[in-house]
C-alpha cells in the first residue's frame, strides 16, 4: 500500500501515551520538537495526512498488523523522515480513527525503533524478548 491520505481529525492523541512516547524525550531537542510540529500540523482543521500500512510481521520481528505509520518531519520524503508516529486503527461507531502509540525513531543506530516501541505497547514485551 502506498500512502493514504486521510483527514487528521481521523488520527487521536491519548495525552498519556503522548507523554510516554514525546516528553520522554529532550525538549530542546530535534525529536520532540519534531513530534510537537507534526503533531499541530495534523490537527490543523483541513489537514491532509499520509499513512502508509506498517508491516504485519517484519524482519525485526515486530508485529504490526491493524497499525499505519506517518513519517516525521512531514514535509520531508519519506525515506529521509528520521521520526515517526505509530497508530492502531479502531473502529468507533461505525468511524474509522487511528490512535498514537507510539513515537520515536524510524532506525536508529543504537537503541528501540519506533515499531519495536509500537510492538511492546501491542504485545507487552520487544520483539526480541
């Protein structure tokens, strides 16, 4: 699946999972202020957004199946988005939503990728526990 555009009211902000996943990170730093960005300019009235499916079972060994991804900066190309966010798709009466659960980066050199964080708010352990 390519991206699907989609309107950004369509995409929840828990505020606990926000602080677990953002405030954990430095303020002044390029992630946070990053997800900050990105995150008012999907809840913008009239904002279009991304998604792009994430793998249902990839090489790292994350399960992924009912989640989509929007690469972080927004206006950069996808393969040069450092960040992303991770959403689980709901149904809600009958509504389609998408919640954050997490956020972080995409590859990183050392440390949890954004999808192994994904993958243990899902599952309640990292893919290689």
């Amino acid at each position: 699946m390519g991206d699907t555009r989609v309107a950004g009211e369509r995409l929840a902000f828990d505020d606990d999972v926000w602080g677990e996943e953002v405030d954990r990170l430095d303020p002044g730093g390029e992630p946070h202020a990053s997800a900050v960005t990105a995150r008012r300019a999907i809840e913008r009235p009239g904002a279009l957004v991304a998604l792009r499916a994430c793998d249902p079972e990839a090489e790292d060994g994350t399960r992924l199946a009912a989640c989509v991804k929007v690469y972080v900066p927004l206006d950069v190309e996808a393969s040069l988005a450092p960040y992303g966010f991770v959403f689980e798709l709901e149904v809600i009466g009958g509504a389609l939503t998408a919640w954050l659960i997490a956020y972080g980066e995409r590859h990183p050199k050392q440390g949890r990728s954004v999808y192994e964080r994904a993958h243990k708010r899902l599952h309640g352990r990292y893919p290689d526990q």
